[in-house]
C-alpha cells in the first residue's frame, strides 16, 4: 500500500518534537542509517514528512534544500555535490510523486543513484493522494518499494520495504 500523502503532510507537523541530525556528517558519524531523498521541491511538505518518519525509524534523511552548502541556483555544482552525496549515504529513497515523475532533476538523480549504488540501497517511496491515485512512471516499478504494512498476527503496523510483486517485507528499522 502506497505512503498516504496526507500522513507525510501530517508527519511533517511533528518536526518540532523530534531531533534531525545537523548534518550528513553527523548521522554518518553516529552509525544511523543515512539516506539521499530523491524528491520534487513542489514537495516540501511531503519530503519533511517523510524526514520525520524516516527519522522516527532510525534513519537521517538528506535533502538538499537543507544543505547550506548547496548553490542557490542549480548548476554544474549541484550536480557533483548530489552525486557525492548519493555515493556517501547508505541509501537512494525516490519520493514518488506527481510532481517528482515530471521533474527534470529526478530522472536524472536515479539513474545517477542506479550506476553508484546497488539494487538493494534503492528504494521507491510510492504516495497515494486522497483520491486513491498512487505516483510512478514504469521505470520505478524496477526497484523495491517501502510502503506502509502490517503484521497481521502480532497488528503490528509501519513501514516496510517490498521486493517487486511481493507479499512480505522489511520493516525499516531492521534494515
């Protein structure tokens, strides 16, 4: 099941209440689990949402907007800066949406992610708006999915990732 964008926008109002690393650097250095966010800018809310969920699974999540080391206007520098960071985090998580499948930016950063990184550290982030309709182009449907799920003999529910036409998954926090 597709990540409801209305639980990313509601995740991201509880920003406040909890601690995002400073910095790559810092997550790296505390061991968690680091992530590059592959996203739309037109998705500020949902990428923050998804920073909180991530975060309240043990993940610090890397957007670029957040990097004061970022040129204010996208150049050649962004691209070699958003390629380093890609090689440098554990994982390549694209934030499926309307606006990120048309994007220029995000095509681009995928295909980057499917030559530096390895089938297992890309994952696909589907979201499903309120009227059922759920984001990706058929070129997505060639990597794992994280998507909410349950365990349905403990109720356990959250958010797992799922190989391709497969009926159980991880849960994130033990990947």
């Amino acid at each position: 099941m597709a990540i409801k964008t209305r639980d990313l926008r509601a995740a991201s109002n509880r920003l406040g209440k909890i601690i995002v690393a400073r910095s790559l650097n810092e997550a790296l250095a505390k061991k968690q689990q680091t992530a590059f966010l592959c996203h739309s800018h037109k998705d500020h809310e949902l990428a923050k949402g998804l920073q909180v969920l991530m975060k309240e699974n043990g993940w610090d999540l890397y957007i670029d907007w957040e990097d004061s080391e970022m040129p204010s206007t996208p150049n050649k520098e962004t691209a070699n800066k958003i390629k380093t960071k890609i090689k440098i985090t554990d994982w390549f998580l694209f934030l499926a949406t309307s606006n990120s499948t048309q994007s220029r930016w995000c095509p681009w950063e995928i295909g980057f992610a499917d030559s530096a990184k390895s089938y297992e550290k890309i994952l696909i982030v589907p979201t499903e708006d309120d009227s059922g309709t759920w984001y990706g182009n058929e070129y997505l449907q060639l990597y794992r999915q994280m998507n909410e799920g349950s365990h349905k003999q403990t109720s356990k529910a959250g958010y797992a990732v799922f190989d391709v036409g497969a009926g159980s998954g991880t849960w994130i926090k033990n990947l």
